[in-house]
C-alpha cells in the first residue's frame, strides 16, 4: 500500500529522499532551525503561559533581516507556525500547556502500552486495534514534530486518542487493576 502510493510520485529512490531529510544544506531544513530557534527565544521570553494561539506571525526574531531574507527567501515572508507540535504548544501555551498536552499523549500511549503487555491467551480484535491505533498516533506524533497541526490532522489525533484508551479501558478487570506490575493481566472475555 505504500509503495503503491510513494511509487508514482517521484523517481529519486526513497532512501535517497529520507537521507536528503537531514541534509543541512537543504532550504527546509534550514528555515526549520531558524524557525526553532526563534521560537525558542521567544518560548523564554514567556515560559509559563505562552504567547497564546495565533500569535507568532510577526513576532519571529530577525524578521525583516538580511538573515532572515537569506534562509527564506525574502524579509517580507510571515511565519505563523512553529513548524514543530511541542515547540507550537510551548510557544502558544507555556510550559504549563505543553505539560498537559504531554500528559495527554503519556495517557494513550500508556494505554496501549498495558493492552499490548497484557498478553492475553488470544491478543484479541481491541487489543489489536489498540496497538494499531498507537501506531497511527506514534507515526502522527513524528510527522507533527517537522510539521504543524492542523484542524484536520488535530481532530483525528484527538479521536484516535479517545478511541484507544477507550478500547484500552474497556479491556480492564478489576482483578487486572489489583495484579502487581509486571505479572500478566487477566482480560474480560
């Protein structure tokens, strides 16, 4: 499925492609790094709470700049987003926003983390479909880091996210929430 999709788009060979990824020589790259470490600066110029949504085009360091002009192409180009999901959080939100967006992202994938672990006799359609789904989040958290989000992409995490601990949930017992760590839980049939 994903050669059929990758295949007809380029003819350069895909290693190559993933290698050009951390060309630093390559204009993306570089206006990623400059991006990040303006963020940066301005994430310690209000670390707690942020610089709230929608409030970084204009407000990059160096815009206007020679610099500036040279790693984008023109001074005049306005950048609205961090181009990195926890850097965006950070800068929108403070420290205090990024802990509770990774603490979301700690409880699903802790979720999938004891469904997969459980072992049961049968790893059964939920717990498949748990692990799937931590996968889809795993490859979408990745993307999201060289990225931004998006309404769309934002409200599929959101639901992939509910529907795994939900699924993940659903196959606790209570003699599974009392077993010790470690020992295999028992799963509801």
């Amino acid at each position: 499925m994903i050669t059929a999709v990758l295949a007809p788009h380029s003819t350069i060979p895909l290693g190559t492609r993933a290698a050009s990824s951390f060309n630093p020589g390559d204009a993306s790259l570089t206006q990623k790094y400059y991006l990040w470490k303006g963020v940066l600066q301005l994430i310690r110029e209000r670390p707690l709470f942020g610089w709230g949504f929608n409030n970084l085009a204009g407000r990059l360091p160096g815009l206007g700049t020679d610099e500036y002009a040279k790693v984008f192409g023109n001074p005049n180009v306005i950048v609205d987003v961090a181009h990195n999901d926890i850097l965006h959080i950070a800068f929108c939100t403070g420290l205090a926003g990024l802990a509770a967006y990774l603490w979301v992202w700690g409880v699903v994938l802790y979720a999938v983390w004891r469904t997969v672990r459980a072992r049961s006799p049968a790893f059964d359609e939920r717990s498949r479909m748990v692990a799937a789904f931590g996968c889809a989040l795993v490859a979408y958290f990745g993307w999201a880091q060289f990225g931004w989000t998006h309404i769309g992409p934002a409200n599929v995490f959101w639901t992939f996210a509910g529907m795994t601990v939900a699924l993940a949930a659903s196959r606790r017992t209570p003699e599974a929430e009392a077993a010790p760590i470690g020992q295999a839980q028992p799963l509801r049939a």
